[in-house]
C-alpha cells in the first residue's frame, strides 16, 4: 500500500489553471497532464473559484491562521 503525499499549492498557480480552463486553454484532463495533477483537482477549484474562496485574500487569511497556530503551538 503506498501513501501519498499531500502537495500544497499556492493560491496563484490555482488561479491560474483555473484561468486557463475558462480560456478554453485545454480539457480538464489536458491540463491536468500538463500541470501533474488530477482533473477532479482542478473541478475542486473550479467549484471554489465560481463560490469566491479562491482569492488571494482568502489565501491570506489561511496563512495567518496556520502562522497563529505554530506559534500557539510553541507557546
């Protein structure tokens, strides 16, 4: 059984395969080949994108939460 390992990707490379999508730029499986990642992925953001949580601000907001936790966490 093998495991896999999350990947993070920054809000700015979400937006842009989502970019590229509604440009008509590939096929969700074309650039999910291109990107090496899957297509129920990009659908992922592209449901996130159409609510409005794919924002840089939203992306900033994250941050700061995981950046207040560590530091509780050390505290």
């Amino acid at each position: 059984m093998s495991t896999r390992q999350h990947r993070h990707y920054s809000t700015e490379f979400k937006l842009q395969v989502v970019k590229a999508y509604l440009d008509g730029e590939g096929s969700l499986k074309v650039l999910a080949r291109r990107c090496e990642i899957t297509h129920t992925l990009i659908l992922f953001w592209l449901d996130k994108h159409r609510r409005g949580a794919l924002t840089d601000e939203v992306d900033l907001e994250e941050k700061v939460r995981e950046s207040d936790a560590k530091i509780a966490a050390l505290e």
